[in-house]
C-alpha cells in the first residue's frame, strides 16, 4: 500500500457505517547517537510506520491505530475505532458528528540536506571531536555530546475528501561539559539546556560548531565549582531566551491549551486558572504579547496543516497583556465561537490528536540587552533551564537553571552564581514583566520532549522568545 | 509463544549471525484501550495495537541498535543492513563483552482471563456508574480507565529465550467540587479486580467536604503522605538516587554512599518485579536476564546503585552484581539502568492511624509535578494536589490550597516515622510507548517534618 494514499482506510471507515471519518498515515526516520566522553553511549536508527483512524458513530468518536496497512489490518482496526465510538456512547451529554474540511495539499520542511542522509561516522566522528574538545580543558570530567534528526512523512485524508501530505525534518545537536573537584559537580550546555532543536537540516548541525564552542561551557563549568549558590532573595531577574522558554511552555502555552481549560485534561495532565471568563482580561505587562505560529521558518513543530486538516497561521493569543484566544481545535474552538488556532496534533500514527502546542512565541520588545541590563541595580540573569515544576492549574512554578550572572549597577559583573532556581505565580509573574528584549536577542528553540495526553504523547513543540525582565522575583529557593 | 514474533525473531538472530554480528533483540505486540472521561461523560476512546522489535547488534565491541514496527520481513532485513552499516562505523566499546546470557526458555504468564474478556463497551458501563455516584454527591468526575495485554520476549544469539505474557488494568479518577478535589487510583494484572466504585468512592468523600479549601502559610509540617504522594518520591530515589547512570556520571545523591545509613530506619525499597502482589509483572530484564528482588535500601541504609552491564563496566563493578542488572525500561530507546517496579516495604501502623498524635499537621493525598531541581543535592520539588487537609489533634480536618514542597530528599526520607501496615500497587495511566507497565507499591507514610515553601 502507498503510505502517502489514507484514501483506503477511509473508504474502509466509511463502508463500515461511520458518519465521518479522517485518518493519517505516518512514516518516521529516526537517527540519534550520543557520545559520552570518548565512548559511543547509543548509536540507533529507526522506522516506524503506521497508520491511525477516528471515526463518528451517532455523534460519538472513537480511535484505532496499527502499525500494519493490510487490509485485514485496516479493516480490524477500523472495526475497533468504531466499537470506542459506540462504547463512548454509554456517558456522553451531547454527541455531535463533525463537518470536516475538503482541503488537498502538500508542504514540506525547506532544508539545504538531509541530516538523515549523512553518512552517520560523520555523525560519530563529530560528536566525539566535541567531546574530546571538552576534555581537554581543566576540571572536566565529563562530557556528553548527542545529535538526532527525525524524517516524517505524514499523510491525512478525511471523508470530506481532503488529501494532505507532509514531510517535516527536524534535527540539533548539543554538548554538555560536567565539571568535578573535590566532590562538586557542575554541568554547562550549548546550545543550551532544553531547546536546542530545530526543524531543519545538516546545515543547523553545522552552524552550532560544537567543537568551536566547546571551550566556553568548559570554562564556565569550571567557574561554576567555586561560585556560590544563588542566594535566597527577592530580586530583579533576567531571564535569557531559552530560560524564557521554559517559561512561556509552562506558564502560557499550556494554561491556554483549550482542552485543558474546559477540563478534558483535568484527569491527568490538569486544567487552567485561564478560564474563559479571563479573556479579555489582563494576563501580563503590556510588553507581553504571544503568537502561536506552527509556519514559524524553522521551529520545531511546525506544519502547514494540523492533524484535522485545518491550515496554519500565525495567530495571537495575548496582545499587549490581554488574554484574546486559546490554542484550539475544531471542537475546543466551536465551544467558544472563535475560529480554531490549528493546534490539533497527534504524536506519531498511534495516537489520537489532541490540542497541543506547536510554535508559541513572544513577540520581540524594543530594548536592546545591555538597556536590560542597564535597568538593573541588583539582579541575575538566568539561562539554560535544568528543572521545572507547576501545578496542575499553571499557576504555582518554580524553575531551576544552570547558571546565573551577577548583575550590579547596571552591568555584569562577571560573577557566576550555581544552580539558580526561581519562583512565582503566573499572573503576578508576566505582570512584573518590565522590560523586553528586542529582535537582536530573539531565539527560536525547539524540544522534543512535551509530555500530554493519555495514553502520554511526546510532542515536538518550539518558542520563539527574547531575554525578558522582571522585577522582584523570589530567586535561590 | 506468537508465530509471528517467533518468525521475524529468528530471522534477525540468524540474519545477524550470518553478517557476524552477535544480536539481542526485544519484540514486544501490545493491545491497549484507554477509555477518558471529564466532567462527567466519556470524551475520549481510544484503541492501540503495536508490535516492534529493537535489535541490538555488536561485533568485536561494537554496539548498535535499531528498531521497527510491524512484522514485515523485509522490514527486518533492512533492519539488520541498518545495524551493520552501524556496527561498521562505531568504535569498540572497551571492556564491553557482549550480551549478556539471560535465561533460557523462561515463559512467564500473568495473562488474566478478566482482563482480556473486559470489552470496550464493559468499560464504559462501569464508567457511566462512576458517573451516577459521582452526580449523586454533587462531583465531577476526572479520568481514565486502561486495560492492556502485552507479549514481551526476549532473545538472543547467546541462547537467551524469554516471555512474559501480561495484562494489566489501572483505573483513575478525581472528583471535584468547586476548588475541593479527591483522587484514587486501583491497579491490577485482572480488569474485573479493579474496584472503580471503591475507588470513587475514596475520591467523591475527599471532594465532598463541606467547607473550601483554607489557605495556609507555608512552612515546616508534620505529614502523613497517602500511598499516592510516596509513590513519586520513592521513583526519584529509583531513578535518580540508585540509578546506575546517575552514579558513573557522578549526579546521584546517593554516590558514594553505599553502605550508609540514608533514610529512616522505617524505610526499606526493593525494585522487585516478581512479587505478584505487590508489582505488575517484570520478571526479565531488557537482556532477558531474571530479576530478583535488587534492595536498594535496607532499613534505611543504601545497598548500591541498579545497574545495567554498561553502566556497570563504567562503575567498574561486576556486570549484573547482586542481580541488580535492570538494562532500562523497555519502553524507552537507549534509556538508562532503573528500577522497573519499586516496593516499599509497608510498616506497622494501620492507615487510619497514622494521624494519631499530631497536634497540627497535614494529610497529602498526591504529588504533582515533583521534579529533581539539584540532582547531586538530592533537592526535590513538587506540588500537593487533589485533597491536602489539616490534621488537628489527631484527626483529619478542613482541605487546605495546595502548596510546594522543597527539600533534599535525604533529609525528608530520614523523617520517616511510621508506614502504614498496608499499601497500594500503582502504575502511571500514561503509559508510554510500546507499553510496558511499570509499577510502585508504596504504604502510606508519616513524616515528621515536610518542608513547604510556598
């Protein structure tokens, strides 16, 4: 069977009595090997190919996923889907079938190569010469380099009779140096911590220069050894891009996930303090506004159309501090009378799409970093996150990082502090936000590891964000 | 033992041993459901079936892997021109001296008929009398219901053979009403032992106080954890504290302390996947080498690090010592040696005792959220959520809002005064894929001093 053609599964659905159905068929390319010192840790490669169905049964949805694309295997799977569909039927208030979209199309990721076709002892030989860059430096005891690149291949089509196909490739690369004496450890990464993936090709994996920038996190993983811990205080924070990140994923991207709010989450991954009734409202500075933009060039995440075919675009969620939509899907955003934000995702062909994150950015201010920082008389800024935790409403986070800079008298001092953590509460947090950074300290980032949904999917997703100051912040907790 | 997976299995052993590669290969067919609901209905039914094979290749030390989905045989064969276009370019892994030799015609079946018989439509009307319970004392009911049946076999070029046949059902729920909120959780290899009403019930009474939450000013408390707030602190010692990677990267809060006394007294933990009550099944490990019962801590005292072979050579100690290898969850590609199954050994003290004694304290139903914020320091953080109460004068009291916890957890485990004489099998509804359950027994636990700070 031809992975780009969904037409038979659909057609499967519709003989076997669904109202309505849509279907996707997934082929993912996976490479990722990590090197930790001079030894090669896990070298691997992988396919995987699959195929998943929802169907519509008297209103009521149910979902079925194989890996295999017989057709015994389409027609057993299709069978399942509508047996949950009937079964959902037992407890639920207001069945309602979709109207699905007719739209056709085809888009891919623009790259310069393939990550995926380089020859992998490139791979090797790269990570390994970054390694061996970090251990050579004074007080490193340990350095860890890694590098991934996923192909996938994604098909949809509906009973509507739309037809999309998909290619995305995402890749990045990182290097982490763990400096050790006299029974302290302390690690430094570069990229960074968290988001250092993109979608993109080998050209992104080139660009990072690992071993170029090998000496740097050495050196500051050292100095981290005999700085001291961040002290517990009230203070001015600033928080660089990738911090930022961390930042917007937990305390903006999911608090305005849709289905969370109108409680179908609240089962696992929780609800949100952003309730309908709050838009319009206040949610941070006037410095903040948010886009959610999955066509953003280059952020991991992204497509042209999400996973019920409806198409991409930038749109905003807060502007100027005032909460104006969530991310949606068809049916999250029906509830509200808004237009959905094309953020209805499934992670690879086994499972069901649900409301999700693709690209979430804040949108550049106009200062520049050393007018941040000029704004400061006591603070530090904050980068490359290590930890974070939230409650289940978004509201209560505290976040750890690798490193912290001294900043007095509107300048860094060149002082480091290690392990610095920082918490708050959402409102009170975006509304101390006094200062944004503008274009020229603007990054995009991406993660492979967003955990939601049951059964748990692991979302790629990615921010855009530039350094952010906020005032009074408790910090060393 | 399945045709299908027995077919493609030795294709890839044989296949390899004619490219001269020594070979291990993990196949694991899943069937799962998992039934959602929210605010009272079903939102969300959902079927999943899989079958992947992860194959490890190694020549002269040279160690690769790869994996695929669907039991076609040209999949396997690209599989293995994959793997040895790996082992090509890879150096050799110094001391590494292959797979190792795991057990030989080992089939283990904790199959149950009550499981496999539970229909999508069964679930839903157990589900819809959860939700008459839950309407008639004014909740709404959050959460999920999960049946599954596994087949995992592993098997090697070294002669290694073993299956484990399994099912599981887990089902979860909160009960909400206003800001008060309960939550339970039952698990068992066998749906039709799964008490979803009894379950329920737990929950609707937590979100059926009377008054709402009062808000209380953080700070140090005397604690009594329901099984479902031990669970993630005593999986951070599994992973972080006795997790073989954690140690020969130098992170774990545990390094170095073998030997020494580190927790309570009252605080023994074993990763024991072969205690048919107190775990879901894990008799092998990814190398398809028997688990016995690895004890981490011994009263209170570390017993050593779980290790895998590799992390093992890296520790430089004796590969599988003490039968403590664990080569990773199955679930995972490449991750690290950790404790599949953690039991915490239970007390003496019946659960509805535990308060008994404290003058001003706090009853936590859950953990939420609980992260390790400085790996070397042990320092841990995370929310209460779903019923935190005042205790006073020995009685569980008014909910309170949820607050955070911050400390070591060296310290918060050493303030473990009691355990409660009975436990609970948990099992994280999440699960990831393929599917490969893991599983926490933990009592309840009284703490003299939880620190909370905000």
């Amino acid at each position: 069977m031809d992975p780009r053609d969904v037409t038979p599964i659909v057609d499967a659905a519709r003989r076997a009595g669904a109202e309505a159905a849509e279907a996707r068929i997934e082929r993912v390319v996976h490479r990722e090997v990590t090197v930790r010192s001079l030894e090669v840790e896990s070298i691997r490669e992988e396919e995987d190919t699959g195929f998943g169905v929802s169907v519509w049964i008297g209103g009521n949805e149910g979902f079925a996923s194989s890996p295999a694309l017989d057709a015994d295997a389409i027609r057993r799977t299709v069978d399942r889907a509508i047996e949950a569909a009937r079964a959902s039927a037992a407890s639920r208030a207001m069945p309602h079938t979709p109207a699905l979209p007719e739209v056709r199309g085809e888009w891919r990721t623009p790259i310069r190569a393939d990550a995926l076709e380089v020859p992998i002892s490139e791979h090797v030989d790269l990570l390994t010469a970054a390694a061996a860059a970090c251990l050579a430096r004074p007080k490193i005891a340990l350095a860890r380099a890694s590098l991934a690149a996923w192909r996938y291949e994604r098909a949809y089509a509906n009973t509507a009779g739309a037809s999309i196909v998909q290619t995305v490739h995402e890749t990045g690369a990182q290097l982490v140096a763990t400096a050790g004496d006299k029974g302290e450890i302390e690690c430094r990464s570069y990229p960074t911590s968290l988001f250092h993936w993109r979608a993109a090709g080998q050209e992104f994996v080139d660009e990072l220069d690992l071993v170029g920038h090998a000496h740097e996190i050495c050196e500051e993983a050292a100095r981290l050894l005999t700085a001291p811990q961040c002290p517990r205080e009230r203070t001015t924070v600033l928080l660089g891009p990738y911090m930022m990140m961390l930042q917007i994923h937990e305390s903006i991207g999911h608090p305005l996930e849709l289905d969370r709010v109108f409680g179908d989450e609240k089962g696992f991954a929780g609800a949100s303090f952003a309730t309908p009734d709050r838009l319009g409202t206040k949610y941070g500075s006037e410095l903040l506004s948010a886009v959610v933009d999955p066509t953003l060039a280059g952020a991991m995440g992204g497509y042209a159309w999400d996973d019920e075919g409806t198409a991409a675009a930038p749109r905003p969620v807060i502007e100027r501090g005032v909460l104006v939509d969530y991310l949606s899907n068809r049916e999250s955003a029906a509830r509200l009378g808004h237009a959905p934000t094309s953020s209805m995702r499934c992670v690879g062909w086994k499972h069901k799409p649900i409301v999700r994150m693709s690209n979430l950015s804040v949108l550049p201010g106009t200062s520049s970093l050393d007018g941040l920082i000029g704004g400061i008389e006591r603070g530090i800024l904050v980068e490359h996150s290590t930890s974070g935790s939230i409650d289940d409403n978004r509201l209560n986070f505290q976040f750890g990082a690798e490193i912290a800079r001294v900043i007095e008298d509107g300048r860094l001092t060149g002082a480091l502090l290690r392990r610095p953590s920082y918490a708050g509460r959402t409102p009170e947090f975006w509304a101390s936000l006094d200062g944004l950074g503008d274009a020229s300290t603007w990054r995009v980032g991406g993660t492979p590891s967003c955990g939601k949904g049951q059964p748990l999917q692991i979302a790629h997703v990615s921010h855009g964000s530039p350094v952010g100051r906020f005032r009074d912040v408790q910090v060393g907790v | 033992m399945d045709r299908e997976i027995q077919g493609v299995v030795e294709r890839l052993l044989a296949g390899a041993s004619r490219r001269g590669m020594a070979a291990s290969v993990c196949a694991i067919r899943e069937e799962g459901n998992l039934t959602r609901f929210a605010n009272n209905e079903i939102h969300q039914n959902v079927c999943q079936e899989d079958l992947v094979f992860t194959v490890r290749g190694c020549r002269a030390g040279r160690l690769a892997t790869t994996r695929f989905h669907g039991a076609d045989l040209t999949m396997a064969d690209r599989a293995l021109d994959r793997l040895e276009a790996l082992v090509k370019v890879v150096p050799p892994i110094e001391g590494f001296v292959g797979f190792a030799e795991g057990a030989r015609g080992l089939e283990v079946s904790r199959a149950a008929p009550g499981t496999i018989a539970t229909t999508l439509g069964d679930k839903a009307g157990r589900i819809r009398d959860v939700h008459a319970l839950a309407k008639s004392r004014g909740t709404q009911t959050y959460g999920a219901f999960v049946t599954g049946r596994m087949l995992l076999h592993v098997a090697s070029t070294t002669g290694t053979s073993a299956t484990l046949e399994a099912t599981d059902a887990t089902f979860e729920v909160i009960a909400a009403r206003g800001a008060r909120s309960g939550y339970a959780q039952a698990s068992s290899v066998d749906a039709s032992a799964v008490d979803v009403i009894g379950a329920s019930a737990e929950a609707v009474e937590k979100a059926a106080a009377t008054r709402p939450p009062e808000k209380i000013a953080p700070g140090e408390y005397e604690v009594v954890l329901a099984p479902y707030a031990v669970e993630p602190i005593v999986d951070q010692v599994g992973y972080y504290g006795a997790g073989g990677r954690s140690h020969v990267d130098g992170v774990s809060f545990l390094l170095g302390r073998e030997g020494a006394r580190v927790f309570a007294d009252g605080v023994t933990l074993a990763d024991d996947g072969g205690d048919p009550d107190r775990s879901l099944p894990m008799p092998f490990d990814a190398d398809g080498v028997p688990k016995d019962r690895a004890v981490v801590i011994d009263r209170g005292v570390f017993q050593g690090a779980l290790h895998d072979p590799l992390s093992a050579r890296l520790a430089k100690s004796p590969p599988c010592a003490s039968n403590r290898s664990t080569a990773g969850m199955f679930d995972f590609f490449g991750s690290p040696p950790m404790a599949t199954n953690l039991v915490v050994s239970e007390g003496s003290v019946p659960a509805h005792g535990l308060c008994r004694g404290i003058a001003r304290g706090l009853y936590v139903t859950r953990l939420w959220y609980v992260r390790m914020q400085d790996a070397p320091r042990g320092v841990s953080t995370g929310m209460t959520r779903d019923g935190t109460f005042l205790i006073s004068d020995g009685e569980i009291g008014p909910p309170v809002e949820d607050l955070r916890y911050t400390q070591p957890l060296g310290e918060l485990l050493s303030r473990v005064v009691a355990a409660s004489d009975s436990g609970k099998l948990l099992s994280p509804t999440a699960w990831f894929s393929p599917r490969v359950r893991t599983s926490t027994f933990a009592p309840a636990m009284r703490i003299a001093g939880m620190r909370f700070t905000s």
